[in-house]
C-alpha cells in the first residue's frame, strides 16, 4: 500500500495539470462595443496577454478558478475570478475624464512628460526578459495575401527592444507579383513602437528635443489610484517629404509613469522596388503599451503597428496594409542565459521564418492571441491547403 502511495504521488509531481483556456472578450460597458489592446493578466503569475484589435483574447491558465486583471489607461481596473472553460464577456466601465474643473498650468505637460522620461532613463540599463507572439498579416486592395507568425523570445529595455531569439515560426502567401510584401516589418515594429528614448532621432519628441515640440496636456483620465495625462506632442516645423513623428504619451501624474505610448509616423522611408511608385507618402501608425505595477520603470506589454500603402504598379493601384501585433506573453528573467540576435534592419522575416522547422502540432494547440476574423478566415484557408511551412503558392 505504500508503494502504491508513492507512485501515485510521484505520478502527480512529474506530471504537471494541463493549461487549462480562458477565451472571450472585453467591451466597453456603455457601448458594447470591443476594446482593443486591454492588458490582461492572471493574477498571482507572469503570464499575461493583450486583446485583439476586436477586444477579443485566449489565455491560457494552470488551473481553474484563475483570477484575471485586466487593465486599459481609458477604463477602470477590473479582477475578476473566471471557473469555467466558456467564453466570457468582461465589461469595462470608462475611467470618467474631466477637465472643467482643472486649470492646466503652462508647460505642465513639457514638465510631466521631461519629468517620466528622465526617471525612467535612471534605468535606461535594466533589461527584461520575455517569451513574446508576434502576427502580421498584409492585405491588397482588401484581400489578405500574406501571413506570418512568430513566438521568439526578447531582450529588452526602456530604450529599445536590444536582442531577440525566434522559437517557432510559420509563413503563409498568396503568390501574385503586384502584391506588395514588407520583408523586415518586425524590425521597423521593434524601431519606431517601442522606442522611449530616441535621442539620436531629431523628429521625436525626446528628451532632447522636447523644444521642437509643442506640448500639452489633452485630458486627464481619472483612475482609482491616480489621474492619467494624455499628452500630444507636435513637431512644430514640417517640410514636405521629411520624416518625423507625431506622438501621444499616456503619463501617470502621481507615479510619473508611461503607460501608453501612441505615435504618428509621417514620410516613413521605405525602399521600393523599380516597379512600385507612391500614389501617397505611407501612414503609419504605433500603439506601444507598458506595466507599472511592481516595478519602478514602465515594462513593455505590446507593440501593434499599421502601415497604409497607396502605390502604383504597371498602371494598376494597389492598396496595401500592413498590420501586426506584438504581445509580451511572459516576463522569464531566466531566458537572460541564452544568445539573442542582435536587432538590425537586414534580418529579413521570410529568412528567419525558413530557418525554423514548421511544427503544425505546435501551433495546432498554441493559439495565444485570437485572431480577428480577417485573420482566421485567412489562417483556416491557407491550412486547408497545406500552406504553412511551405512557402509555396497554395
């Protein structure tokens, strides 16, 4: 009998329970409607996710009951204690905003913002580890033609993301000649989303060149523990064609924090082939979220970025975007023993994604951010064809 015991005991040790998978979606309280980019995390763990562009989102949990929190700088914070494997509906309620019975001073958005840039800089050298997910997908004249994905691991801080290691990886495309492909868009979304501290870039309002910019304070965002400030900041001289970027900071005014970071990016340089024009300069646009809690310095939580394309080729207009989200799935402190490639304009995505052997097993069980249902309709019909992993036209 007490061999039986130990067996059994020593069966449940080296068998850790199955995730179990929390699926649903987060709308706004009032309208209904989804809310994109809510920070979601289980309590008591470093696990933690973002929604979609929808408000929809998949979580995976040792076991249930799991307490989740989910956070958005817009909305009130809500825990909540989830203890069945059905999808759910999270309501949140808006954090009320109210300036009519504050005076804003001169240059109190200039200060906030100086001030949370260069407290955070005090840590410009911490790095932080983390398992991340990544998924772009390119669209022409509305169609998807393209897709791929990404688990890798990062090494990051404030300044930029510094290193990254891909783990698994899949690509999928329609092969046409006129559609466009962006090959290193995972650098320019580590480049122009997550930067904190661009003080070699004079068309961002930086430490440095916060002079260049007008500054102030849109709103304040009135949250439980503090009050957000939405500051806008606007390059003051433009010339046709010249690169620079628009940015929006969420700050907290009590613990001069960023929270959010939104940018406007104009006349990104883009190298075209000789059979591609621009009908219109690219727009591009940035969200980068960042986690204060339990640490003195904002921690990298997601990065989505959007790059409109009107183009000219042979005579036939093509309309291309390009979205993708990044989302930081676990802090690992751990993942800082292993080698990460340094992060650099020529890492070219295709080549990366060929070097990984396809293992349709793993993303079979691994839907870790649920996708949008552009995504999935075009997800489920390059996997019937035997797409993935290929690289050939299905």
């Amino acid at each position: 009998m007490r061999l039986l015991l130990s067996f059994l005991l020593f069966i449940l040790f080296i068998n850790p329970c199955k995730a179990q998978t929390i699926q649903g979606k987060v709308t706004d309280a009032r309208t209904g409607e989804g809310i994109p980019f809510v920070s979601l995390s289980v309590v008591g763990t470093n696990t933690a996710t973002i929604t979609n562009e929808n408000g929809e989102f998949t979580i995976n949990v040792q076991k249930l009951p799991a307490k989740l929190r989910f956070g958005h700088v817009s909305y009130r914070l809500l825990e909540t204690t989830i203890d069945k494997e059905e999808p759910v509906n999270i309501k949140l309620a808006p954090a009320a905003i109210d300036l009519n019975e504050v005076v804003i001073r001169p240059d109190e958005g200039r200060n906030l913002l100086r001030s949370a840039l260069l407290n955070a800089r005090e840590h410009i050298n911490t790095l932080f580890f983390a398992n991340a997910f990544y998924r772009q997908l390119t669209t022409t004249n509305n169609r998807p033609t393209e897709i791929h994905e990404l688990f890798y691991d990062l090494s990051w801080n404030i300044k930029h993301v510094q290193g990254w290691t891909a783990k698994q990886s899949r690509f999928a495309e329609v092969i046409d000649p006129l559609k466009f492909s962006l090959n290193n868009q995972s650098f320019l979304t580590f480049s122009y989303a997550g930067y904190l501290f661009p003080d070699k870039k004079k068309r961002y309002a930086s430490v440095k060149y916060l002079a260049d910019y007008d500054i102030e304070i849109d709103r304040y965002i009135e949250q439980k523990d503090q009050d957000i400030a939405v500051i806008t900041c606007k390059l003051k001289k433009t010339r046709k064609n010249q690169f620079y970027v628009n940015s929006t900071y969420y700050v907290g005014v009590k613990d001069q924090k960023i929270y959010r970071l939104e940018n406007k990016i104009y006349n990104l340089p883009l190298d075209l082939s000789p059979a591609l024009s621009f009908k219109f300069p690219p727009i591009v646009s940035t969200i980068a979220t960042f986690n204060g809690d339990n640490s003195p310095i904002p921690v990298l939580e997601s990065i989505a970025t959007k790059v409109y394309l009107s183009l000219y080729a042979n005579d036939r207009e093509l309309n291309s975007v390009i979205s993708s989200l990044l989302t930081v799935i676990k802090i690992d402190d751990q993942l800082k023993n292993q080698q990460f490639q340094n992060l650099n304009s020529n890492i070219k995505d295709k080549k990366v994604i060929e070097s990984i052997k396809y293992d349709a097993d793993f993303w079979r069980n691994n839907p870790i951010v649920k996708q949008t249902s552009l995504e999935d309709n075009f997800i489920k019909m390059m996997e019937s064809k035997n797409a993935f992993g290929t690289m050939t036209n299905p």
